[in-house]
C-alpha cells in the first residue's frame, strides 16, 4: 500500500506567482494513494528538507513527489536527503512545475492545471517506482593521460604529486608538444622553453610517473575504474636503457629529411631526436627514412655508437596491455593547411608567407636560423612584415567558423618580436577584430601599438608577387580604402583544428566531438574536463583552441576529477540502467550497435528450453559500468526484453495514463 | 512600399541577408573597381545594415561593378554582393536615378552593337570621351594598348549583323525598364 507524500514548492516566487501552488497541493492530496500533500517557500533549503523528513516520520509516508524545478537541478539534492530517512532514494519523483510550466506560460488559471496534471503524472509513476541499489565497482588507482604536450605533463604532474600512478603516453619520440615549439610566450614574453622543459624533466624524473614515448593507444576496453588500454610501442631501434644520449649517431647519420619540429625550415637525421632538449634526451630511429631499414644498406650509426648493442635494428612493435582506472585525453592541436584554401593568399606558392607556427621556429634561438628572422626564399632579414589573422578561422566557408582564441594574442607578439629583433621594421596587422579577454592581454595589445606596429582593420583580400616582392591588398575598413602593402615577409596567423588521429582516439574510448571534431565536453559550463563517457577526461586544446594559461588550467581541472576518483576504493553507479529480461531475449543483437557506450554484449548461455534442459542460446548482457541509462537499446529491442530501471516502459505508460484521466 | 521594405525585397531577391557579413572588408580588399567606387562593396553591405537604400541607388557603385564575383569567392560567409547590386541596379532604374556617365555610356554601349555586333573598343571610348565631356580620359593608355594589339581601328564584326540589332530593338520596345528586367531575371 503505498502512502505518497506531495510536496509543492514555491521557488520564492518563481513557481508561486505563475502557478497557485495551494491549488495544487490540495489536488493532489485527493490523488489515489497520496496521504499527505504541503506546500513550502524553498523545499530545497535546509527547513524545506526537514519538513520532508519530518512528514515521512509523522505520517509513515513511503514514496515522494515533489513538484519543484527540473530533477537536473535538485533530484540529487532530494536523494541525498532521503538517504537519512527510511526511503529507498529511489522511490522520488519529481513534477517539473518550474522549467516546464511557470518559466513557460503566463499566470493563471491554465498553468495551475497544468502543475495539477505533471503532479498527477508523478504520483502515477511514483507508485509504480521500486526500490534500486547502486552496485559498487572497484577501481584502479592508476591514470593513463594521452598526448605528452603542456596539458598532459601538467595533468600528469598533478595526479602524480597526489601520489596516483600515472602512465604519460606520447606518439612522437619527446614530450613537450607544441609549447616547446614556440619562442616566447605572450603576455609576460618568457621563454616558452625555460618554463617547459623543466617540466618535462620533473615529468621523466617523477618515481609516479612512466613516460611512455614514440607510443600509441591501439585498443581500449572496460569502463570508469576499469580500462584495459593497450598500448603499442613503437620500435625505436635504440636500446633507450643503455644509450647514453651522446648524439655522434645523429652527427654521423648521412641521411638528412625535413625537420617536422623545426616546419620545414631545416634538415634532421633518421636517427634523432626531436629538438635537443627532448625528454627523453635519446634519439629514435625513423624507419621510414632509415637507409639500413629500407634498403638494409649504412649502419653507420651502430659502428660509431660507442655503446655496445645499443643500436638493434631488429627491434619491433611491442603491443601490452595495461589497466586504468581514469583517462585523460590531451592531444592537442594542429594549425590548419591553410595552403589548400586561401588560392587568394598564394596557395602556398611563395615561400615568404608562412604559418606563425614556422615564425615561431624562426624567431626561436634555438631554431634554425638561432633566432635571428631570415625569410625563407633568400634568407634576407625582412624590413615590412604583414601579419594576417583570423586566415582559416572565423570563415565558415572555406575554413573553420570558430575564433582560434589565440591568435590576436600571438600575432601582437610576433609583431613585438619582429619590432624589437630588427632595427626600423614596419609592420602591418590586418584585422577584424582585436579579441583581448585575458589578464594583461588587453596592456599587451597596447604596448604592441607603442611599439610601432600599425594595426589595419580588414582583412587582406589577396597576396600576390608584383615580380620584386610580395604585395597585401586589402580594405582599409576605417578609411574606407583600398590598400595594397608591399611586404618582405607575411606571416598568417592561421585557425587550430583538432590534431592528426584524434577522432581515431577518441572513438577507441567511445567519447564524442563535436562538429568541428573537438572532443565533447559533458557539459560546456558545469562539467567542462569531462567528456560524457566516465572515466574519460579531457585537457587543453583538444577540447577547442585554447591558449597556454588556460590549457594548463583546465589540465590540472582534469588532475584534479582524476585524483578525486583515484581517491575513491570503489565507487557507486547509478542504478537506472539497462536490464535485460533473459526470458524474453530472443538475441538478435539488434541493440547492440545501438548502444553509444558499448555497454552490451551478446553472449552464449545454456538454459532450459521447453523439453531441451541444456539448450545453448545468445542473450545480450548490459554492462552496468558501462551503462549510461541512456536507453536507446529499449527502443531497439524488438521483444521488449530490455527495460531502462527506474523508468520502465510500464512506469512511462502510467504516466501517459495519469495525464489523461 | 517604404525604403526598408523596398530595401527588403531587394535583398530576399538577391537571396543575401544583413546579418552575414561581418564587416571584414575581404570583399572590397580585393575588388578591381574599388579604387573607382565611392561606396566599396562593403560599403553596400554596411548600407543594407543599416537601412539607407537610397545611399547604395546614389553610389556610382552599382553602375561600376562589373560582376566579377571574385567577392563571393573570398567572402568568408558566401554574401552574394554582386547580385544585391544587380538588383538595385534596376531599383535605381525604376526609379530614374540616373548617372549622366553611366547613361552614356549605355547609350555608346548599345549604338556599338547594333552597328558592328560586338563592342569596337575605339568607337566606343571615342563616342563615350566626346559624350561624356571627358574627351582626354585615358588618352595616355591608346599607344599601349594599340602596340599590345588590345585596342584596333579596324572594326570586328559578325556574321548576318542584323540579327543582333533587331533583338536589341524587340527589347528595346517593350515597356522601359518597368516589367522587362524583373522577367528576364531567375
């Protein structure tokens, strides 16, 4: 018998001045099982709950509904409180009378029946609720944080220094992303590699922390707590337990290819490493361009190795696997092609408009050209240097629609840069708009223009050779004119986009992106480092462009969601999943691709099948650590075998009932 | 009909809508009648934000454009300028805003082909020069492009040269301006 207690809440005025909430509890202490219906100012607040508690205790009450706002916004709350009295936390229910009747309509007497009708459907489904128990699952205390770039370290650092394990894994053969890449960093103009490399080396030096480079993720199974991640290591071809890093390989190795960390403005071995503060600090042989791993002609490299056996030219990817209980994603960015968009800017046909990530090579002391600014045709130092942003982004037909957030900011470093290292240049940026929103980023911008650089807003229309040198047409939108600069060098601030394999990855942990192919965070204000399978984090520019400040916030956020589960021995899952009625199974399998989470299996069992005692049949089987509770799999289900606990097709049902009686 | 409805249908028929463009300038940056225009292609746009039809049925702009498109090519939200032109081109007929340049040379444009059947580049600047009152504009261009073989004495014309003419003429004769254009367009 069950004994429903109702309770209408206010919300201050906000439910009370659109609906009569008096109205309301007096309806529905006539509705078939309700012994008892209230109303209060804030049922959420302290005395609200008490009042809860103490009607349960006076009245015996045995089930709930309270009529508030959306069960997003308090159902927790709610549960919490029934846990100190005797009710399952289970048997609640909430009337959306805020969201979905007084924010919606306008007073009278209308939104009072309609508060009326989602209380009825409410005590209609509530007695049909059963008592549910979370299971507890147990969990790893061990993280694995994908992509080896200023995110990941400090992500690392942080679970690590909380004294977690944690596995760092990178593809290329050095952490350090595209942090170390860059010359100074906007707006305080250190050195992006004095603050990063230490990092790095505490990263490598850290007793919690296994720094696996030149490695992939290349199969993930398992749920929140429990992963089983395999890894493949690629070969390196150099025994990295012996090799003492003292680089005459590198010195002697006769095949040189383009450097991939230096874009292209200079030459690297097939043995090396990545730059020459790389952690770690041992090279790594490029099988690709290898000539003893192609042609099986050279070796050079093992005859001057003065370690013996160090170089094994045999070696071969070794796949493991490995548990986790937490992931965090941190593969970062790329900068877009802009070469195969913009035919108006060249195409790529002229050599002295480059990316400003190859003027970050550039102007980097310890880039090819140690820091002094040479473009790259002639080498010549350039005295007019344009800068164009916003190429690539803000453009929704030939590139990405969004801001990339850091340009405006790196492009009024370039220009102090160019300003400061070569006496009575001139530079021009063409924008649209200068976007500032950053602690001293606005003063940055400022000091830039005192400096000297002329800011022209518009954005350059075409980039074209007049046979001496490069030429920037574009309006002048405030002298509203057309302006043709000639320019020695052109620097293209250019859109992020999501990184070469990140959907591949993000698809292996079942996570989603979003239509520009970052990773989906669970929600953008209240859970932004989560993505929506648990267990599954994110950190920095992965996520959507970003810059440096706020990639390592947000990667200590993801330490932080990481350590707090880690902490945990086991945890609670939530109870309203899927359930699978095994009589019913037929296992036709069709709810299986359905399910967005991978949570169900088609497995093999024997049971007693009319005058067969030990038939063999297929029956889908839901993993409860897997299981969201989104409940695409009971639509699927073609026998209507799978039912989503806590909202069972009959309690639905009920509810449709109740609204029309 | 008031401006701004006026304004309104002129920019559904050209299919390009106010709140696309952002003002960047990528249009007039690289358009090649800019230099010439007292209102640039985003001067339009800026001028439809804004209500002021009568400031775009004024400019010499929609008279000068030549319908390039190279705009809508490297406009980063795809704003058809060009065809907003077009139309208040013919708003701006239909209203009787005349340029004196622009009629004129209309005017030297249609005489030319109905005599030769194609555009003689020499009579056409000639007639158009004396017309207009300009007669030494771009007088210093003549030699280089007469040595470039751009521009000739001689007239080109095509074959049964009549028949252009008489098409001009049936177009000619139906209602000036009033129904005609709306027709031949879409």
């Amino acid at each position: 018998m069950s004994k429903i207690g109702v309770f209408v809440c206010h919300c201050g005025t906000n439910i009370s001045s659109v609906v009569d909430v008096y109205k309301v509890a007096e309806a529905a202490a006539q509705m078939p099982g309700v012994s008892y219906a209230a109303e209060y100012k804030y049922m959420c607040s302290e005395p609200g709950q008490q009042m809860i508690l103490d009607a349960i205790k006076e009245h015996g009450l045995n089930r709930i509904v309270i009529a508030a706002c959306s069960p997003r916004m308090h159902e927790t709350t709610f549960r919490k409180m029934l846990k100190k009295s005797k009710i399952n936390e289970y048997l609640l229910e909430i009337a959306n009378i805020r969201e979905q009747d007084a924010w919606v309509h306008p007073p009278g007497e209308e939104a009072t029946e309609k508060a009326i009708d989602l209380v009825r459907m409410a005590v209609a489904k509530v007695a049909k609720n059963e008592p549910l128990k979370s299971s507890l699952i147990p969990i790893t205390k061990k993280a694995l944080v994908v992509g080896g770039g200023i995110a990941g370290i400090q992500a690392a650092l942080d679970i690590a220094d909380a004294g977690h394990e944690v596995v760092l894994l990178e593809r290329e053969p050095s952490i350090g992303g595209r942090m170390v890449m860059l010359d100074k960093t906007f707006p305080t103009l250190d050195c992006s590699a004095c603050i990063s490399t230490p990092k790095m080396v505490d990263v490598s030096a850290h007793p919690n922390i296994k720094l696996l480079t030149y490695a992939e993720v290349a199969a993930v199974k398992g749920y929140i707590g429990n992963f089983t991640v395999t890894i493949r290591q690629k070969a390196k071809y150099v025994n990295q337990d012996i090799c003492t890093g003292c680089g005459i390989c590198e010195d002697k190795c006769p095949k040189k290819v383009t450097s991939e960390f230096n874009k292209g403005l200079s030459d690297r071995p097939a043995i090396y490493k990545l730059f020459p503060q790389a952690v770690p600090a041992k090279p790594v042989i490029d099988r690709e361009t290898c000539l003893m791993l192609q042609n099986g002609k050279c070796g050079i490299c093992a005859k001057v190795c003065p370690v013996e056996g160090c170089i094994d030219y045999e070696a071969k990817d070794v796949e493991y696997d490995e548990d986790f209980g937490a992931v965090i994603l941190a593969t970062g960015y790329k900068l877009v092609d802009w070469g195969g968009m913009y035919d108006e800017y060249g195409a790529g046909r002229y050599p002295d408009v480059i990316d400003g990530l190859t003027f970050e090579r550039l102007v980097n002391a310890s880039g090819p050209t140690e820091g002094h600014i040479q473009r790259p045709s002639d080498g010549k130092e350039p005295k007019t240097v344009v800068i164009v942003k916003c190429v690539g982004s803000r453009d929704p037909k030939k590139g990405k629609p969004y801001c990339s957030r850091a340009c405006c900011m790196y492009a009024a470093k370039h220009a102090h840069q160019i300003l400061d290292k070569i006496h009575g240049a001139r530079v021009f940026i063409f924008y649209i708009d200068v976007r500032t929103p950053g602690k001293n980023y606005e003063e940055f911008y400022d000091q830039t223009r005192k400096d000297g650089a002329v800011y022209v807003r518009g954005r350059v229309s075409r980039i074209y050779s007049d046979g001496e040198g490069l030429v920037c047409q574009g309006e002048d939108t405030l002298l509203n004119k057309q302006v043709r600069v000639k320019a020695d060098l052109v620097v293209l601030e250019t859109a992020m986009e999501p990184n070469e394999g990140a959907g591949e990855l993000t698809g292996l942990f079942g996570a989603s992106r979003d239509v520009n192919g970052w990773i989906q965070e669970a929600h953008p204000k209240l859970r932004p480092v989560e993505t929506q399978v648990g267990g599954v984090f994110l950190a920095g520019a992965c996520q959507g462009p970003k810059d440096i400040p706020d990639t390592v916030a947000q990667a200590s956020a993801a330490a932080a969601k990481v350590i707090g589960l880690l902490n945990q021995d086991e945890m609670e899952t939530s109870p309203m999943i899927a359930a699978i009625d095994e009589s019913k199974c037929s296992g036709c399998g069709a709810c299986e691709p359905i399910c967005p989470y991978r949570a169900i299996t088609l497995e093999t069992i024997r049971s007693r099948e009319g005058r067969f005692t030990n038939a063999e049949r297929v029956i889908a089987k839901v993993n409860a650590g897997l299981c969201q509770g989104c409940g695409a799999c009971t639509v699927a289900c073609r026998t209507g075998a799978i039912d989503l606990l806590g909202f069972r097709n009959a309690q639905i049902l009920t509810e449709v009932d109740a609204l029309w009686q | 009909m008031t401006d701004q409805e006026t304004l309104q249908e002129l920019m559904d028929k050209a299919d390009v809508r106010q709140y696309d463009c952002y003002q960047c300038g990528k249009c007039s940056g690289g358009c090649p009648m800019a230099d010439a225009m007292d209102l640039k292609p985003r001067g339009v746009m800026r001028c439809a934000q804004v209500g002021s039809l009568n400031r775009i049925l004024n400019s010499n702009t929609i008279w000068l454009c030549t319908g390039c498109y190279a705009c809508v090519d490297r406009c980063p939200h795809d704003v058809n300028v060009p065809a907003l032109i077009e139309e208040a081109r013919y708003e701006a007929a239909r209203r009787g805003i005349w340029r004196r340049d622009s009629e004129v040379l209309n005017k030297v444009f249609v005489a030319n082909l109905k005599m030769f059947g194609r555009n003689h580049e020499m009579v056409l600047a000639g007639l158009y020069n004396v017309l207009a009152l300009k007669p030494a504009q771009d007088a210093q261009s003549v030699p280089h492009m007469m040595s470039k073989k751009l521009i000739g004495i001689r007239p080109h014309s095509i074959k049964e040269n009549g028949e252009l003419a008489k098409l001009i003429e049936r177009a000619e004769s139906w209602d000036k301006l009033a129904s005609a254009p709306q027709e031949v367009k879409k």
